[in-house]
C-alpha cells in the first residue's frame, strides 16, 4: 500500500507508505470475500493477513537462500508476537493519528494531541481514510480495507513495513516532526532500504545487489516518491553511494553493524522501545 496518488501532498512519503503494490486489503474480516478467499491452501475464509503469513512461513521453511528465508521467518515472528500491531487506519487515535492528519491536511490538525484517544474531526478523519492506503509510526502499521488483495502482494508489503518498524523509519523521515517537513535523504534511504528488501524477498535466488538496487530505484520512481537525496553530505566523495549501501545492507559481515540500517527484523537488532523519537 502507498498514500493514494493525491499530488498535492509530498507528505505522502512519510514514513509509512511501503507501496511497492498499491494493494489494500481486508484486516480481520472473516470470511468476507467468500470463495475467493480461499487459498491455495484450503485455508477456508482465511483473511488476506492470515494468507500472507502462511506464504511467509513456507518461504521461511523453503526458501532458496538463507537471506529469504531469515526475512520471512522473522518477519512473521515480529508480527506473531505482537512486536509489531496491525489494525485499520480507522483504529487510530492520538499522536498516530495526528501524524496521519499532517501528512494529509496538514494546516487543520492543532498542536501534537497529548491525549491518546484525540480524534480528528469527522471530515479530517473521512479525509484520511480516503488518501491512505497505509500508514507506519512506531511499531503500529495501519491500513485501510478492500476486498481486492493479493496475498503474495501483502506478504512483500508486510516485509516492507515491518523493515520500516525495524530501523524506526519514521525518526529519520523528518526534517521537522511539527510541519513535517521532510528529510530528502533520510526520507530516500528508509525507503530505498524497504524496496530493497522486498526485493530480497521475492527474488530469492535472483536477487543480487545490483538488481535489487535497481527495483528499489525503479519503483520509487514509479510510484512518483520525488525525493531528492544528497549523498554528498551522507558520504563524501563517495563515486556511487546507492552501490555501496545495497552492498554493505547485503553483506553479513555488516549486518551486526547496521550503518545504513538493517534487513532483517531479528529480535536482537529490534528497537527497544517504540517512545516518540523526536
Ligand atoms: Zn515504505
């Protein structure tokens, strides 16, 4: 899922967005789509989510390389044990909600609510659910429903997200957390990363470093991200800073370092706490 196309909004990049598909879908509605919610797997009635972790959990267990099936089995993990909470962008309240509403009418939200149950007024909140598709602060991800989802989609979308609650991509997002305003660079890398691994993911035996560069690359254009990264200052002199992130995010011996961040969502490399980052 990404923000819905509403070209007004540079917002729409916020920290969230992982919209390599433009999927939406179902939480939590068994049931709902009938036979065409049944899986391959005879899973009858299991929600889009539920079909999503099981092809996670058989890559996890089949996958072509060791990388694939880390992504998939501690992603399914994170999400199993409740370190990551999903729910519909209509379930938020308070401070996640007031980042949403400043992503998408940013000039009618007030000052940062304080209040853990503030709500937006019924037009802001209407407003909201119309431009997104998803949303992730914290360790929350958010979405909204439809019955069209692809399952092979929601389990490369959930490995995206989950690899944004990972790095807490929404600290590095922002200029400013007030206006929102945000961080070109920062903005680039926490995506790039997400599209990355997704990449990862998906192609398993396929994926090498300067392909998945390249998809991550192609699809931020595709999906009209706009940003504009100044590696200059990120890495000075630096010939081809996009070639040496993908390597060092890939390679093992750097993944205990995390200088551009991680790809795998492994308990040890997890935030210790999701308190507001600003
Ligand atoms: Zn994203």
């Amino acid at each position: 899922m990404r923000i819905a196309a509403n070209a007004t909004l540079l917002a729409l990049l916020l920290a969230l967005t992982s919209c390599s598909t433009g999927e939406i879908f179902v939480l939590g509605e068994n049931g709902s789509r009938g036979n065409t919610a049944k899986g391959d797997r005879g899973d009858d009635g299991a929600t889009p989510l539920d079909q999503a972790l099981l092809l996670l959990k058989d890559l996890a267990e089949n996958g072509e390389t060791e990388l694939q099936r880390a992504l998939a089995e501690e992603t399914v993990a994170r999400i199993e044990d409740g370190d990551v909470w999903i729910g519909p962008v209509s379930d938020a309240r308070g401070v996640d909600l007031w980042h949403m509403c400043k992503d998408i009418v940013p000039d009618e939200c007030g000052d940062r609510p304080t209040d853990e149950d503030w709500r937006a007024t019924p037009a802001i909140q209407e407003a909201i659910e119309a431009d997104l598709d998803g949303y992730q602060w914290g360790n929350r991800l958010y979405f909204t429903g439809s019955d069209e989802t692809d399952p092979r989609k929601l389990a490369a979308t959930l490995v995206h997200e989950v690899n944004h609650v990972l790095n807490r991509s929404e600290c590095y997002y922002y200029d400013d957390y007030e206006t929102h305003e945000v961080d070109q660079t920062g903005a680039f890398l926490e995506e790039f990363r997400a599209f990355y691994v997704e990449c990862w993911l998906n192609r398993g035996a396929k994926a090498t470093p300067e392909a998945c560069r390249e998809h991550a690359v192609k699809t931020m254009d595709e999906l009209e991200y706009g940003l504009t990264p100044d590696f200059e200052t990120l890495m000075p002199g630096e010939l081809n800073p996009l070639e040496q992130i993908a390597e060092e995010l890939v390679e093992s011996r750097f993944w205990m370092e995390g200088s551009f961040g991680y790809l795998i969502p492994s308990w040890f490399q997890w935030p210790e706490d999701f308190e507001p980052c600003d």
